[in-house]
C-alpha cells in the first residue's frame, strides 16, 4: 500500500482560490476598494493601466497597517476582521475571508507601501506569485498604497481569457460606480492612463449619483425612504419617463454592500406598474438597513449575493416604500389611450 494523497504547497493552493476571487481586473479592484473602504478612508484614489491589465493601484488615506500584519494580509485566512464563528453573522466590513489579498499575490506581482498613524516608518512589501521578494521599512504617506501589476503573469491560460481593453475597462468602472455609489462620504477618484475619468468628491447620495451618472440625472431623482422594524430603506428611484429599455443602472446596497436580486428587482419594478411600460427598467439606488443576524453573505466568495431570512417581508417593504415615493411625487399614471 503507499500514501498518494500531501498538501497543497501555499502557493498552488493561493492559486486555485485566486480563481474564484479574481477573474479579471475588475474583480481585484473590487477587492482593493473594499479594503481601502473597511480601512476607513475618507479619500481613494485609483489609477489603472491598460484597463487594469498591466496595472491597477489603490491609494487609500485608511489606517494602514503594521509590518506584521503587512506581511500577514498575504496569507490565506489571514484577517483583522472576524475571529470567531459568531462573528460572521454579524458583519459589518466588506472583507471577513481573508482571501483577497493572497489570491490576488498569486496571480500578479503586487507592490505594497503601508504606514500607520504616528508610526515614522512604513512598510514596503513584494509579492509576485505568492512568494515574497522584498520587505523593508519605507519612507510612504499614511495609509496603504497597493499597486498589482501584470495580472496573471504566471497563469496564461487565464491570461489569454481576458477581453478587450474596453470591455475590461467597462467592468472596472462598474465596479468603481459600485463603490463610490455606496460610499457618498469618501472621496473617489479614477485615472485611466493618464485620464482622470472620475472625481468624486465626498458630499450627499444625491451629489454622488450626479457625479457617478451626469448632470442630466439631477431632475431624475425621487427620494425613496421607509423604516419598519425589520430594516429601513433609503435612496433615489428615478422618475419613470426615464426608465429605459436596458438594464444596468439598478443598484441595492444591504448594509452598504451592492447586491444583485432578481427578487428584489421585481419589487421595485411592480411598484411603477401602470405609471410606465412593463419592459422598461427604473433607475434605482436603493439602501436597505437591515440586522446582519437576517441575512448570510456567505453564500458566494464575491457576495454578490446574499441570502435574507424573510425575504417576502424585504419584496413588501421595498414595493410599498417606492409605491409611495411615486405617490409623494404626484407621478401621474401614464393613460392608456389604445383601450
Ligand atoms: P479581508 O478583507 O477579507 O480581511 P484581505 O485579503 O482583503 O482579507 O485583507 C487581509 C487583511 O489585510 C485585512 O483584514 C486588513 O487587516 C488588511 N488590509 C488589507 N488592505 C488594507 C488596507 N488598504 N488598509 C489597511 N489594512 C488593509
Ligand atoms: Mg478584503
């Protein structure tokens, strides 16, 4: 008889998770914004290459983080913001998996500069594929400074999976609107080869929309808010004259975290029955507050979607809370003159 089976090395084991964490640029720049946002930001600066293929780096003005822990936020698992098994039904930070930092160590060559308040020195760490290549204390502003170049570099068959520099670019800004959508208080900004596409500066929901949509949207938006017991809703639903025929401007954040539900979407949009045509889609940002003891975002590495406990009462909140956002607004039904 002999033994077949042994231990991943760190590395290969790094790899294979980096797989489901990061399948293209946009999903690193998730990552990055997200632990810039947990860090405590007030201003994130973002600049990419090539549409974030050569390069995507994330300055953040948050509270940086030690040598040791420097070195251990590459470790898989490693994390500062869950300890115990109770915690993860009660999170509040976007991060709790402590899996972005090593997956995307090892499928790219990934810079880091990190100083904490009042600390003299910073740390300057460097780690391509997992392994780290330098580790030395630096002279850097507070905060984190992450840069992540050449995404996978080591895995070319993924590599050769990534589209055009402009779909690419498109899901980076996605990603990007998400994020600086959920954050109306912290301050955004993204250069794309020397372009400064956006510059947000912190303010209310309703000057971030503008910022992050355009000018036009500004006679658009219904202030939409409701509180109950079970959770609270506020935002922006747009007027419905200008819903449009496409999707892709709708956004739920749960406890600021953007989600996707076709469930919830169908609230919102039964909601405007009669006032527009059934195949047209609402532009929506909508927040809802709710226990985190409700709801599971574990259900998925990139928790886009999460799980609610109840969620017919969240489909009967959100319709009622719009319906009457319209109703406040004197939206007029459109009259159906081909009966
Ligand atoms: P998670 O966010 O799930 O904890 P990550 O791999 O994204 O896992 O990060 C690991 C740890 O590194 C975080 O828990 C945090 O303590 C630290 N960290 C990562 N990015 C930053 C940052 N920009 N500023 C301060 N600390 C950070
Ligand atoms: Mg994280």
């Amino acid at each position: 008889m002999s033994d077949v089976i042994h231990l991943l090395p760190d590395a290969i084991a790094n790899q294979i998770a980096a797989g489901e964490v990061v399948q293209r640029p946009a999903s690193a720049l998730k990552e990055l914004l997200e632990n810039a946002v947990d860090a405590g930001a007030t201003k994130v600066q973002v600049l990419v290459k090539d549409a974030g293929k050569t390069l995507i780096q994330v300055i953040d003005d948050g509270k940086g983080m030690s040598l040791t822990d420097a070195r251990m936020s590459f470790e898989r698992h490693a994390t500062s913001k869950i300890r115990n098994s109770d915690d993860l039904f009660s999170i509040r930070t976007f991060g709790f998996r402590g899996e972005a930092l090593a997956s995307i160590a090892a499928v790219a060559q990934v810079e880091m500069k990190t100083r904490q308040k009042g600390e003299e020195l910073g740390t300057l760490i460097q780690v391509e594929g997992s392994d780290v290549k330098k580790q030395e204390p630096t002279a850097c502003p507070e905060g984190t400074c992450i840069s992540m170049k050449n995404l996978f570099f080591n895995v070319p068959a993924r590599r050769n999976f990534l589209k055009s520099n402009s779909v690419e670019m498109k899901h980076l800004v996605e990603e990007f609107q998400r994020v600086a959508l959920s954050y109306p208080q912290i301050g955004f900004t993204l250069i794309q080869n020397d372009m400064e596409l956006f510059n947000l500066s912190p303010g209310k929901l309703s000057q971030r929309i503008v910022g992050v949509f355009g000018k036009s949207y500004q006679e658009q938006l219904v202030a939409c808010q409701e509180d109950t017991p079970h959770l609270n809703i506020k935002g922006y639903i747009g007027k419905p004259e200008n819903s449009k025929k496409t999707r892709g401007e709708q956004y739920f954040f749960v406890n600021n975290r953007f989600i996707k539900s076709n469930y919830l979407h169908h609230a919102v949009v039964n909601a405007y029955e009669g006032l527009m045509s059934s195949d047209m889609q609402p532009f929506y940002v909508l927040f809802l507050e709710i226990d985190p003891t409700h709801i599971d975002i574990n259900v998925h590495p990139t928790k886009t979607e999460i799980k609610f406990d109840d969620e017919r009462t969240v489909y009967a909140v959100i319709r009622s809370a719009v319906k009457q956002a319209l109703g406040a607004h004197n939206v007029v039904p459109t009259l159906d003159f081909s009966l």
